[in-house]
C-alpha cells in the first residue's frame, strides 16, 4: 500500500507532456511558398503555348484538429506573380494571383508521436489580377489583358515534426487544378485563350500551436 501511495504521488508530481496535432488543437505555419506552374494552353496567334515562370511568396496555413488524425486546413499566402509570354516573344505580360485552398486532411501515427506524415484532398479558388501587358506586348499591338478566376481541386502531401510542445517544422507539396481563360485584345481582335496551370506548390516552414 504504502509503495502504491508513494508511485501515485510521484506520477502526480510529473508534468505533463503535451502530445501534438491533438483534438481541439489550432496551428499556424509560415514558410516559403513556390509556385510552379506545368502551364499548357491553346495555340496563342499562332506561336505556341503561354509559358509561366514559377514565384516565391510568404506562405501561411491555419489548421484546426478535429480529432487527433483529422485536421482542417486553409492556405493563405502574400500575392504571387507570374511573367507570361511565348517562346517566340520573350515576356509579354506580368499578372498576380492569390490561391486560397481548404483542404480536409488526415494525420498517419497517433498524437504522441513527434513525426506526424498526412495527405490532404480539398477545392481551390484562384483569383487573378493587375494583369497587363509590358512594353514588348503593348509594342507587338497587345491590349486589354485580363484572367478569368478559378475553382478546381487540389491534394496535398506533408510532414509535420515536433521540435517541442508548441513548435514543429512543416514540409508539404500541393497539386492545384488551375484552369482559367485568358482574354487580349491583339491588332483590335478579341482572343479567349483556354490555359492549364495546374501548378505544384511546394511549402517550406515552422509552425506554432496555439
């Protein structure tokens, strides 16, 4: 009995270890954020396909645990901005774009464990602006550039490790289906070109539960 006590109050006495990615949790991660785009379009006047240069922005994450295998993730970052142009021309124009994706998400191993891989599946909104022509496009009788928004899918694989009970360091990769269509005006003539994105995000960060 006596030795009983004595273990019961030493388990009392011992703090208590905060298991991560837990049930109730929130967490924000900020890293570096590139995208890189595997464009493809329609034939654009007759040159080719546009092609679109990958960028690196402030990437954020904000998810929530519903229980200690399923989170809620929405991803935010600052504004990307792409140079668009053809093989023949060189960049022809500049546009931005914000990806905002919610994903459901699924953590492998259970809370204790401090490497906790997972893989996501969500719907992603792209929102297009300030797109215009530079010099070179505005020279060749480009005008009245603009991007229509997008909705598609999106996956995502990741890894979060614990480096202590409030932070971790977060690595993931993301797949977006980005179709969009691309109106200018060239010698006066309207053109809608139909153009595949469809870029890889790839995410690199800390993250902190709060």
């Amino acid at each position: 009995m006596k030795l009983a006590a004595v273990i019961l109050a030493m388990t009392a006495a011992m703090p208590v270890v905060a298991s991560a990615h837990q049930a109730g949790d929130f967490f924000m991660r900020a890293g570096s954020a590139t995208v890189r785009p595997t464009e493809g379009s329609d034939n654009v006047l007759g040159m080719g396909s546009f092609s679109v240069d990958n960028n690196t922005q402030l990437g954020l994450t904000f998810t929530y645990m519903a229980t200690d295998n399923i989170g809620v993730e929405l991803l935010a970052a600052t504004p990307f901005r792409h140079r668009v142009g053809l093989a023949a021309t060189g960049n022809l124009a500049e546009v931005k774009q914000l990806p905002p994706t919610l994903m459901a998400q699924w953590y492998f191993f259970d809370s204790n464990s401090k490497a906790r891989p997972y893989v996501g599946a969500g719907i992603n909104y792209t929102t297009f602006f300030d797109a215009d022509f530079n010099q070179t496009g505005r020279d060749a009788g480009l005008s009245d550039l603009s991007v229509k928004d997008s909705w598609g899918l999106a996956g995502q694989v990741g890894l979060d490790y614990e480096v202590s009970p409030d932070w971790m360091l977060n690595m993931s990769v993301w797949y977006m289906d980005i179709d969009t269509e691309v109106k200018f005006k060239a010698g006066g003539e309207e053109q809608n070109i139909k153009t595949r994105i469809d870029p890889w995000v790839f995410f690199f960060g800390v993250g902190y539960r709060f």
